[in-house]
C-alpha cells in the first residue's frame, strides 16, 4: 500500500507540471521560447571559443558543455498541443508529424551529449567537429518545424 501510494504521488508530481502548462498555452509557449534562448546563452559563447574568437579552455568548456546538455533537455516536454500561440514560431508539422519530429529532438541529443564527450577529452579540432554537428541538428529542426520570423 505504502509502495502504491508513493507511486500515485510520484506519477502526480511527474504530471503536474504537464497539466498546468496545458492549461495555459501562453504560459507554454513562453517558456519554451525562454528555454531555447537560455540554451543559446550557452551555445553561442561556445561558438566564439569553437570559432577562436576566444581563448579554448578546457575545463571552463567541458563544463559549459555539461550545463548544455542539461539545458538541450528542456525545450522539448514544452511542446503541449495548442501552443503554438504568442512569440511561438511552432509549425503545426510538429504536431502533425511527431515521429519526424521526435527524430530531430532525439539527433539533437546525441549531437550534444557527443560534444561534452568530446569537450571532456579535451581535443579542439574534434570539439569544433562536434559542435558543427550540433549546430546543423539546430539548422535541420527549424527547416522543417520553425516558422520563418514574423
Ligand atoms: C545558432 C542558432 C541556431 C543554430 C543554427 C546552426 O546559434 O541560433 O538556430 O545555431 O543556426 O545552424
């Protein structure tokens, strides 16, 4: 009885979140557009390291790269039918093709957990691989589900 109990609360808790921002699609949308762009508060000074703009260092970029990954989770259980509303640049094909779109979430995570490998060994020439692969699973995902700016 015990175990149940904890299981309806955790299964609650997990589904709250969910519930709440469906029932506010402008509460969904942004927070989802804030998420992306706290992603590229991250992503865009990595660019500059990436692109020699700025020193590479090591531990400061591993750990950015940590904080990345983490933060390349977030977007994605945000995506609520009928939230394509406010600043959002959703398409409807991300609703309407989720299987495809489920591919460019799933690429994107391999892409990113594969350059904080990649920053933890440390080797630049293969970071800066690893970013462009990210960055073109960015570019593949708004081709097909980003409306272009309004
Ligand atoms: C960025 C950004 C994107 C991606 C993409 C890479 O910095 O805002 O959407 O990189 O342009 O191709």
């Amino acid at each position: 009885m015990n175990k149940l109990l904890s299981l309806i609360v955790t299964v609650a808790t997990l589904a709250a979140p969910a519930l709440s921002h469906a029932a506010d699609p402008a509460a969904t949308a942004e927070a989802r557009v804030a998420a992306f762009k706290k992603m590229l508060r991250t992503f865009e000074p990595m660019g500059t390291v990436v692109r020699d703009r700025e020193p590479y260092r090591k531990d400061a970029f591993a750990e950015q790269a940590k904080t990345l990954q983490m933060l390349a989770r977030e977007p994605w259980p945000l995506f609520v039918p009928g939230t394509a509303v406010g600043k959002s640049r959703a398409k409807p094909e991300i609703w309407s093709q989720p299987d495809a779109f489920k591919k460019e979430q799933q690429g994107m995570i391999v892409a990113v957990d594969a350059l904080a490998a990649s920053a933890q060994a440390g080797d630049i020439k293969d970071i800066r691989a690893k970013y462009a692969t990210l960055a073109n699973t960015c570019k593949s995902c708004h081709d097909s589900f980003r409306a272009p700016q309004r």
